[in-house]
C-alpha cells in the first residue's frame, strides 16, 4: 500500500493511474514525509494536501513519488466513538479534548522511567466484544494502537513512544473457572499474576509463573513476553503451560482457541505464535493454563560461594541430590548483595561477604524427607568446600526473608537513579564472564566510580541460574550516551559470538528490535514478517523492505 506524495496533486487532478475519479484537493489532511514511518512525521494541516486513500497510486503532472500509507491523528470524532462504545467515565482517559496530562501520565511511562510515551487517548475495554469493536474501528481508521497490561517490561514494549491509542487490559480482571480436578485454570487477560495465586493457593494450587513484579504484572502480559520468572525450572516455560487463548486479532476478529485440554493436535498450535509475541499479532484477552497441585513442604537455602566455578559446582550437586524437588536455582553476585545491603540496611544472611550468592528452594509433598535431602546436600557441598558457608529458613517467615535478597536486587539498584537492564541467555560455562567484561570494558573508559562525574554506580549480574538466565544490570545515577555507546552494540555482539540469546524474557519491545539480528538469522526474520504481514497487513512493520 503506497501512496504518491500529496503536493503533486495540487498541480495534477487528472486520472488516476488505475483509472479511478480525478480527486480535489482537502486544506486539512495530514501529510507525511518520503520514507519516514508513518508515525513518525506527521505534517499537519498541509495547505495542498489531500486525504489519501488505502491501496492507491496517483500520478504526479512531472513525477512519481510515494510514500508509505499513514496513520491517521485521533481526533474527537475518534474519541466521542470509543466513549459510545465502553460508556465512557473511567473506561476512556481523554487527552485530545481535554488536559488529561496526569491521568495520562502512568500509561506514559515504564517502570524504569526511560522511555516516555506521548500517547492522547486510553481505553480500557471490559471484555473480549468491547476490544474486538475498538480493534475493527482502529483498523478501518487507521489508528496506531499498542496493548498494556501491568506495564512492569523493560525493555519499552508496552509505551506509546509515538502517539498510539493505549489500550488497557485492566478491567478484564476475571477469573472465569478453575478445575480442582485437572488444574486448569481459565482468566481474564488483565487479572494481575499475585491476584491469581492467592486464589490457586487457597484452592491447593499454584500459578507455574512467579516474578518479582508480581503484584503489578497481569496474566496476558506474563503471556505475550513468555515470562519465564522463578518458577521455570520447575514448571517449565509457558509454552507448556497454556492450554489455550482466546485472542483478538488487528482487524478485530475474535481467535477463540481456549480450550482446556492438554492433548490437541488438530492443526498447527497456533497460540504459540502470540506466546511471547508481545501483542505484534494480537491481544490476548483470555488464557487457558495447567495449574500443579501446591507444594505442601518449601525450603529455602541461601549459599555463599568464592567463585563463579564454585556455583557452577554447587548447581550441578543440587540437581543430582534435590532432582526431583529442585524449584529455583538462583545466583547473585557479591557486589548485587552489597548494594541491597547499602540500600535496606537489613542484616546479611551470612556473617561475612562472598563473592557469588545462590538461593535455592525445593518444593516436595514429604517436608521430614525433603528437609532430609537438603541437609543432606548442604552437608556434602559444605564438606566438599564447594560452598563456603550457608543457612536453611526455618519457617515460612525466614523463607520471605531470604528470598527478599533475590527479589529485592532490582528495585535496590534503581536508588541511585537510572539502571540499564539486559536480560540474556548465556550458555552456563560463559554466565558470568558477560559481567566482568561489561564491567572491565565501563572501567577502562573511566565511567565507573565514586564521583557524580562518572554516571556508573555498578555493572552487577544475578538471575536464573537453572535457566542459563543473567541479568546483566549497569546501576548509574543517570541515563548517559557515553554509557550507552559503550554497552550497546557491545553486550549484543559479545552475547552472539557464544550462541546466547539477546533476549531471555521481556522480549524485543523498542530497547532490542533493532538488534534481533544477534539472534536470529535473516530467514527467521523474514518469516516473521511474513507472518506479522498475514495477521495485520495494513501495519507499515508488515510490509516488504525495498
């Protein structure tokens, strides 16, 4: 779909070249640069422009030029439409006819406050009907729109950097039906994830996803980003775990597909494509997933190690011993653990520091006999000088405790202003080695240190051990190029010439599209355009390069 650019048509009003009417020329369509995304560079109020129409190509009196199709600018029309259809008060935030600037305000914003959104217009459907309406009228009228849920990413997927509608998925909060028998569970895509597990947790189950954002994440954002979080290692990826989604598509058609069966195969398992596809195909709006039975005896162990080959060793005898009832494998670094001591000022687990920290939890039917396998494994790693020293919760209240030295290390981090977050899939043997590079390569360009000169606090690493999951977190006390410049496309480069992946859980969203080329090859690429093209083809990210 290509237009020709609009000013030729104030000296041309003679046919088309596919032979439709002449077409006169309108003071108040919006106008956009040769090769600019449509979002990007709208002109508006083009005294010789014309409004342009979808799949059409005009000839200029001396030339050819095109541009791509453009979305089209909210206005109150727009507006007055999606207050009709979802009744308006709290289900629409007005910013085009009124100053809505502090309403706006959250939906603007991430979580880390780096990326900023200039989005006009929230909506907040209450069910899969609603959106469907409001998806089909934003894909008649060309309006750009991006989903969010709790708006807990990283990586700027979920933020209307342009001018897009944001469409809320808060008010579809329902939880509509749990089997006790088979587990399953059906919700609303904007149930919030802790919300969910209270409820499975007072009927014996447990949600196989836990994340520290928890509180604010929702259900069909942990599914659209394939949230992996502290479970993984247990349950698996929600790949597995989900049954079934009902999703509407850009034209607002209405993909229901939630069934709750775990065998199904009728066909390609199309859910795949929108589990972890971050909303580019579809918005979820219903999830069908395989809830486990909770475990009846947890325990939690917190480790200290003087080496990262250390923690190497002390993972492999815990899935040899724990096997079974291994949940959570996690690692910390010392410098990680101290900078949450600086900040909360709570008393270490440990007497003394160490170089790497591991958190691990088993969960099992038997306490007697799971408390016996974890003594057990202490014994020998202690005894073997793999771990250096260690201490086992005795209640559930020490449980949260220690697990708040895990948990807490990414708020922590953000006390003394910015943090830059990469999330990545490392082979095991190489974990580590991402961070002392990182680290040595921000020294030795003299970013780090104490003085507010030099922008760097830290360059951490902690994460998912079980899952070869680093999070590679540089803490600063402000956004900074010279520090962008040295991380990026360096940690990208550094992650692919060890088949690692750019990319473990988040997804792309705005921070990693243009570097997916680290992971994936030009073929792969191709064919998610290929795809992204067939599910919304009037989307300029749909169409063919060239």
């Amino acid at each position: 779909m290509f237009v020709v650019l609009s000013d030729c048509l104030s000296r041309h009003h003679g046919p088309s070249i596919d032979g439709s009417a002449p077409l006169q020329p309108n003071p108040y369509s919006q106008i956009l640069r040769v090769g600019r995304p449509a979002y990007l560079d709208q002109i508006s109020q083009h005294p010789e422009g014309h409004q342009i129409q979808s799949g059409t190509v005009y000839k200029c009196l001396d030339r050819l030029e095109y541009i791509e199709l453009s979305w089209m600018q909210l206005n109150a029309g727009h507006v007055r439409y999606f207050k009709d259809l979802l009744g308006g008060g709290s289900a629409v935030i007005d910013g085009v006819s009124t100053d809505a600037t502090a309403d706006l305000e959250p939906f603007n914003s991430d979580w880390m406050r780096k990326y900023k959104g200039h989005t006009k217009l929230v909506i907040k459907p209450a069910s899969t009907e609603e959106l469907s309406e409001a998806l089909k009228f934003c894909n008649d009228n060309m309006l750009a729109i991006v989903p969010q849920g709790g708006n807990s990413g990283l990586v700027g997927g979920s933020v209307p950097v342009y001018d897009e509608i944001v469409i809320s998925m808060s008010r579809m909060n329902k939880i509509r039906s749990f089997d006790p028998v088979s587990g399953v569970l059906v919700v609303d895509a904007g149930c919030i994830l802790e919300n969910v597990d209270k409820f499975l947790a007072e009927r014996g189950h447990i949600f196989p996803l836990d994340l520290g954002a928890k509180g604010s994440c929702q259900i069909g954002g942990n599914v659209a980003t394939n949230a992996g979080g502290l479970r993984l290692l247990r349950y698996g990826s929600l790949h597995g775990t989900v049954l079934g989604l009902e999703v509407v598509l850009p034209d607002g058609t209405v993909m229901d597909d939630l069934t709750t069966l775990r065998k199904n195969n009728t066909g390609y398992d199309l859910k795949q494509l929108f589990i972890g596809g971050e909303g580019t195909l579809g918005i979820v709006t219903g999830v069908s997933i395989h809830c486990p039975q909770r475990s009846q005896a947890v325990n939690v162990a917190f480790l200290g190690l003087e080496s990262f080959e250390k923690a190497l060793e002390a993972y492999r005898e815990a899935k040899s011993q724990l096997s079974e009832i291994l949940s959570a494998f996690e690692l910390m670094d010392g410098q990680s653990q101290s900078l949450v001591h600086q900040v909360t000022k709570k008393k270490r687990p440990l007497e003394g520091e160490h170089q790497f920290y591991c958190l691990i939890e088993t969960s099992g039917s038997n306490a007697e006999h799971d408390s016996e396998k974890l003594q057990s494994f202490l014994e020998h790693v202690m005894e073997n000088e793999i771990v250096a020293d260690g201490v086992q919760a005795q209640d559930e209240s020490q449980i949260q405790s220690l697990w708040s030295w895990r948990e807490g290390v990414p708020e922590c981090l953000g006390h003394w202003g910015g943090v830059y977050k990469y999330d990545v899939s490392i082979p095991l043997s190489d974990l580590y080695k991402l961070v002392e590079d990182t680290r040595a390569r921000l020294n030795s360009a003299g970013l780090i240190g104490d003085k507010d000169e030099q922008p760097v606090v830290a360059v951490v690493g902690y994460g998912h051990m079980g899952d070869s999951n680093l999070h590679l977190n540089v803490a600063t006390r402000r956004f900074d190029k010279a520090v962008e410049d040295k991380l990026e496309p360096f940690v990208y480069e550094w992650i692919a010439k060890r088949n690692g992946s750019i990319s473990a859980e988040h997804g792309l969203g705005l921070q990693k599209k243009p570097y997916i080329g680290y992971s994936r090859s030009e073929t792969m690429i191709r064919l998610m355009k290929q795809i992204k093209s067939m599910f919304d083809p009037v989307s300029p990210e749909a169409r063919p390069e060239g």
